[in-house]
C-alpha cells in the first residue's frame, strides 16, 4: 500500500471516530472549553460506561486529551481544527437543503 492510500485509510478512520451522534455531541461540547466526565454524563442522554467506551475512542484517535485532578478526568480537544470541519458539514447540510427547497418550488 502506498503512503497516499495508507493516508487515506487514516483519514477514513478518524471520521469514523466521530461518525456517531454521542462522539460527534461530545466534541461539539468540548468545542469552548474542557469538561469533567461529570459534566458530559449531565448532558449525554447515555450510562456512564458508554460514555466512557466513547470518550476512550476518541482519546485513542487523537481526538481528545485527558488530564486527571483529584478523583476528576477532564477531558478536551487535542485538535480544536476540527470544529472546522463540523463547519464546513453543517454548509453542507444548509447547502443540501437550500437545494432541496428549490427543488420544492
């Protein structure tokens, strides 16, 4: 395999990352600042050990960081570039949809 398609399974393994709605809120909710665990069982509508599995994958993608203080873990992007590219999908989605109402009319 070539360094071009490698780069591109990688690629396709970090979208995959967050390619599930909990991932997805989780990193839209680190988005201004870094959380507890805590924090994100408050408002994920998941147990705590799903949570947990989910915050693990992103971690183990680079996508999120951890630090320990106390009993506490907090968690935040490694990678705040990344909100850009929820960006660029949410143009997507208003673009789509902008055609599709045209497509209405």
């Amino acid at each position: 395999m070539d360094n071009r398609n490698k780069l591109t399974e990688l690629k396709a393994e970090i979208l995959k990352s967050i390619a599930h709605p909990t991932r997805l809120a989780i990193v839209e909710m680190l988005s201004d600042s870094e959380k507890c665990v805590c924090e994100l069982n408050e408002q994920i509508d998941a147990d705590h050990s799903t949570i947990s599995k989910h915050l693990s994958l992103l971690k183990r993608n680079g996508i999120l960081s951890c630090r320990k203080e106390g009993l506490k873990v907090f968690y935040r992007l490694e990678v705040p570039c990344i909100l850009k590219f929820m960006d660029c999908i949410t143009d997507v989605i208003r673009k789509r949809t902008d055609q599709h109402l045209e497509a209405l009319k």
